[in-house]
C-alpha cells in the first residue's frame, strides 16, 4: 500500500517477512505505528517499506457502532468502562515509548494491577478500537449476516470510514447504485421481486388479520433491507359488560383463532408471528427468493422489566457521561503533562550543554596548572644561590636561556 493511502484506525492486512499479518494501524510519521491485530502485542514501528505489499481490511464491527442496543449487562459494560477509564491516559502517549512505560507503570500503581494487566487492556482496545473488547470474558459474538446487512456494511467500510467526508446519505446512494442496480442505474430484479413481495404482504394484511384495524402502511426502501412499516389497532368484540368493543390485543388474537397463552414464549402474539413469518416466506419462495431468519429470539418484557430495563440503561448512560466527561479531563492533564515533561527535557539539555561548558574550562584551567607546575619546576632545577650582599634575603641568579 502506498504511504499517501494509509489512514490512523485503518486495518492492514499482507505477508510481512514469511508471516501473514494483520495490523492496525495507530500513528503515520517517518514510520508507522501498528499493532498486531492477532497477537495483540504492545506497538512497534514498522518502515513503508515493509508494509508495502500489505491491502487494507475491511473491518466489520466498525459498522456495528450503528446498532441501536447494546446487548452487554450492566455490570459488565460497568467494568468495561472502567478498563477504558485506567487506560485513556496512555493513549495520547502511544508514538514516545518512553512516556508511554512511564504512564503504565503510573497507572499500574494507582489502580494496584500489574502492568502486564495494563498492557493486556492497552492492546485489547487498540486492537478492537470497541470499548465493549474490555468486558470479562468478552467475545465478539458468531452473527450470521444476511446479504443486505454485509452489502450495507461494506458500504460504510468503502465510502464512509474514509478520508473523503461523506455523508451518510451518500454511501447509501453509492450502495444501492454498486449492489442493486444494474449498469444501466435501474433496480435489478431482486429488488423488483422485493417490492412485489412487500405490496402483496401489505395488501392482504388486513384480509388475514380482521381484527387488527390498519390504518397506516408506508414501505421503506432507504435503508439495508427494503421493509414496511405497518400500524394497526387490535379490536376485539362481543364483551358481556361494558363496552361491546374495546381495544386488546390479546382478545383480538384470540377471537381470530389463536389459542389461549399456556407460557411466557407460547402465547398468542408468538403465535401470530410464527404465522406471518410463515406467510412471507411463502411470497418469497414463490419469487425464488430464500429467507435467512435472523435476530427473532428475543425476550418478550412486560411493562413492568420493560420500564425496569430502560431505567438500567438510563443510568448506565448517565455513567457513561460521567466517565467521558473524566476521560476528557484526563485527557486534558495528561496534554499539559506531556508539555511540562518536554519543557522538563529541553531545560536538561540546555543544563547539560552549560555543564560541558564548565567541564571545558575546568579541563583547561587543569592543563594551566599542569605546565605552570611543570615551568616552575624546570625553572627551580636551573636556578643557583647566589648571597646578598644588602640584606639575609635569599638571591637565585638563572640563566637568560633557561626562561
């Protein structure tokens, strides 16, 4: 790959020496900064050189941080952010190894861990850039995709986590223009045979289900997957007291045929689903179209653990806010530290050239003293008494030469 086309975040994949690798790539300078995405290893630098026969990856669970729940248990997505919390002060230290052993070993100490278990947090999340990595036991979990949800998540990984700012609504343009029509620009057949499926389904909806009063169906074709919307009123009849007609979904099933609810998962609303299902596949089947069922085993709540949950999650929100906020601030201290340390460093190296100052005009004032020693005593080994005739004090007469 080329130096201009390598990004911060991106994935590369290639042989490096004899070996396939796969590295994420987290700073671009002279070299680059990269992790093993596999090994999950602390950074090293590698040249462009050798990473130049290396493609890029394309990376599914970037496009999962679209996804509207969050699967992951209070306490686990607590501990997450928590690791995330220990170890968002290394990260603006990433590229200078020696402030990032120092900020590890500082971490290690606060939080009373190893800095073994740090450097495990450290490469978890860099390699997976998921906050959700640093859960316990976390494992990304074996999803089957259906063929819409890989061509929308390709299209994000080619025309939206790139460089070039588009919008969202733009990659959506550019995949329905690359995966569902043809050269010409018009819906090819299996996109034809979708709409045709959905406008029978919407058409005999309210033949097949009496009791249900539809009063609003609207297609939507703007998004991964072509899909109706549908809104409907349950009304059921023939009540002894009060009312004749009230609005209730489960008498409304009932008196449509579906037998009374025996458990939580065998009920009448499972019922009625099974059998819409059943009725769409059919349609699909008879346009030659396979149906893969995906993500329909979910709990059904009451009102109650329904309101339970959402209070769960609003404070785990609520959390999630505090620890960003705190994340910013450390952030934030950890800039000012990096400026403090690199002042700290320039005013050492400016100390240490005035000491090799004073350290040369030591040596010389030595090699001074040295000949000075030496002349004297050359001059003292030449000299010769000679008596006074004015006074006690001592003469010596020396040769004119020996100056």
């Amino acid at each position: 790959m080329n130096k201009a086309d390598m990004r911060k975040g991106m994935l590369l994949k290639g042989k490096v020496g004899a070996e396939e690798k796969i590295y994420r790539v987290l700073d671009l300078k002279e070299k680059v900064l990269v992790l093993d995405y596999v090994k999950k290893t602390m950074p090293v630098w590698k040249t462009y050189e050798e990473l130049s026969d290396c493609v890029e990856k394309e990376e599914e669970t970037r496009a999962e941080a679209i996804d509207i729940i969050d699967v992951m248990e209070g306490e686990s997505r607590k501990t997450a952010y928590q690791r995330y919390n220990m170890i968002s002060g290394i990260l603006p230290f990433l590229s200078e190894e020696s402030m990032r052993i120092e900020a590890i070993k500082r971490v290690s100490e606060r939080y009373g861990i190893s800095k073994q278990t740090v450097r495990n947090y450290l490469c978890e999340y860099l390699a997976t850039m998921d906050v959700r990595s640093l859960a316990p036991g976390y494992k990304k979990a074996e999803k089957k995709l259906s063929a819409d949800e890989k061509n929308m998540r390709k299209s994000l990984n080619k025309w939206y986590y790139t460089t070039k700012k588009r919008t969202l609504k733009n990659c959506y343009i550019l995949m329905l223009q690359h995966f569902y029509c043809n050269a010409d620009g018009n819906l090819t057949e299996e996109a034809k045979a979708a709409i045709e499926i959905l406008e029978q389904y919407a058409k005999t909806f309210q033949e097949r289900n009496p009791n249900l009063y539809l009063f609003n169906c609207v297609m939507h074709l703007d998004e991964a997957t072509p899909h109706l919307h549908i809104d409907y009123i349950p009304v059921a009849n023939g009540y002894k007291t009060g009312m004749k007609t009230r609005n209730s979904l489960t008498k409304a099933l009932q008196q449509m045929g579906f037998a009374k609810a025996v458990s939580k998962k065998e009920n009448e609303t499972v019922a009625w689903q099974q059998r819409e299902r059943a009725y769409l596949t059919e349609l699909c089947q008879e346009k030659g179209i396979d149906v893969e069922v995906l993500g329909v085993q979910r709990d059904n709540l009451t009102l109650p653990e329904y309101k339970a949950a959402m209070q769960k999650v609003e404070k785990l929100e609520h959390q999630e806010v505090k620890i960003e906020e705190n994340n910013q601030r450390l952030a934030e201290q950890a800039e000012k530290l990096a400026d403090q340390i690199a002042k700290l460093d320039e005013k050492e190296k400016d100390n240490k050239e005035v000491l090799k100052k004073h350290d040369l005009r030591a040596d010389t004032l030595k090699t001074i003293v040295k000949e000075t020693e030496k002349d004297t005593k050359k001059l003292k080994s030449a000299a010769v008494p000679v008596s006074n005739i004015f006074g006690s004090e001592e003469y010596v007469k020396v040769k004119k030469s020996d100056w």
